[in-house]
C-alpha cells in the first residue's frame, strides 16, 4: 500500500512540475527556429523590381529583387519594433509613420537606423535565407530584428 502511494505521489508531483518547467523554458530553445537556413521559395516567385512580404522563421521579411539581385530584409521597425508594412512598392510603418527605401534605408524618421538584412543566397533557383545581420549598423541592445 505504501508503494501505490508514494506512486501515484510521484505522479501527481510531475503532473504539477512539468507544466510549470515548460513556461520556465525559454521559447526559442523549444523552437530552435531562429537564425535557421531556410528556403523561402524559387526566385521566379519574387518579381523583379518589386517588394514582396515573406517570412523567414516565423519571422517578418521581405524580399527585394533588384533585376536579379535578392536581398532580404527584416519588417521589424527601427524606431519601435512595429511590423512594416509593404504595400504598392513602399515600406511604410504604420505606428508613427516611417518610410524606408527598397535597400532598407530610412526615406523618412523617426525611425532613424536601416531594416537590417538577412544573409541570403540564390541555390538551384531557390532562394535561402539564413540568419539576420545586424553587423553593418549599431542597433540599440533592444533591437534584434525579429520577435523572440
Ligand atoms: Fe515604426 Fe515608430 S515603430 S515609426
């Protein structure tokens, strides 16, 4: 009788503690998403001189075929991190009004820092996206480009 006891308190205790290890555990460990190579799609599917919103990880993007040059580039806003909008060829964020050039380049504050690019690559006609590069400009501490 001591043992089916002590069993079934065994039980219960990994019924409560699991669930309280797993809101512990940080999401991007579960996921292990981020900063992975991916393959967004063919290249023929990114018209040339236009925009186009994608997602790389999960994560908001967009793609600029500049006559067969691809670059990629997050749509988290330098100014405050809301989600830049791609509409009719313009990079407009909604929350306070910031217009950024295809490049990623600030047209209008207040964002004041470029959308940073992805490293990126075309193989076998798709394109590849890998993790993001904040290397060319000093982002403050809580940028990251993504949502994590
Ligand atoms: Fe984009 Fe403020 S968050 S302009």
């Amino acid at each position: 009788m001591k043992w089916l006891i002590a069993g079934f308190g065994a039980v219960s205790l990994a019924g409560v503690l699991y669930p309280v290890f797993r809101f512990l555990k940080p999401p991007a460990a579960v996921s292990g998403a981020i900063g992975q190579v991916v393959n967004i799609g063919a290249v023929s599917s990114f018209p040339a001189g236009q925009l186009t919103a994608v997602t790389v990880n999960d994560q908001p993007a967009y793609v600029n075929n500049a006559d067969g040059t691809y670059a990629v580039h997050s749509l988290l806003c330098t100014h405050l991190g809301c989600v830049v909008g791609v509409a009719d060829g313009r990079l407009h964020c909604p929350c306070h009004g910031s217009d950024f050039a295809a490049t990623g380049a600030v047209v209008k504050g207040p964002a004041k820092l470029p959308l940073p690019p992805y490293h990126s690559e075309v193989k076998n006609g798709s394109l590849l996206v890998g993790p993001i590069d904040l290397s060319k400009t000093s982002y403050p501490g809580w940028y990251t480009g993504e949502f994590r």
